[in-house]
C-alpha cells in the first residue's frame, strides 16, 4: 500500500529533484507526512513546523481536497492516494 506525494519545482531541491515520491500508505496525512521524513527529511520540515504541524503558507490537497478543510494532518489517507504540497508564492 503506498500513495504518490506530488512535489512542486519550488521544493524538488529537496526531494532529490523528484516531482512525485512513492511512499508506504500512513492511514492518515500526519502517517504520510511521518514516512516522507524518514526518506525526505528537509522536504518534511519544509511542510511541517518543529511542533510537527503543516506550516501555514504549505497547502497541502488530498485527492484533490484541502487537507485543513478535512482533519488536517488526522485526514484520512486511502490507498492508492495522490498528495499534493503547494506552497505560497508572495511577490509583487
């Protein structure tokens, strides 16, 4: 059981230069987020604050759907499942 984690241009310097990281289902999106930080560590911190919380400016979508309009990090995660990371862009 595994889900597909989609890492956007900004933080593939993290990732290894990889856009999408296979990683072991968690159950839930804080599991997931566990099992990317064995394999992806500075990915993981640039998600997840040092309380282990999603950063505020990270968005992160599950099969599509806002992970803080779900359970945020105790959202269920089903198998099989596509988790996108976004984070904010500022400019002007």
């Amino acid at each position: 059981m595994s889900v597909i984690v989609l890492v956007p241009g900004v933080l593939r310097a993290e990732s290894g230069g990889q856009g999408r990281i296979e990683v072991p289902a968690g159950g839930t999106l804080g599991g997931v987020l566990d099992e990317l930080a064995r394999g992806w560590p500075r990915l993981e911190r640039r998600i997840r604050d040092e309380q282990g919380q999603i950063r505020r400016y990270v968005n992160v979508y599950i099969n599509g759907e806002d992970c803080r309009l779900l359970a945020g990090s105790e959202s269920s995660v089903p198998d099989g499942a596509e988790i996108q990371v976004l984070p904010s862009v500022a400019g002007g």
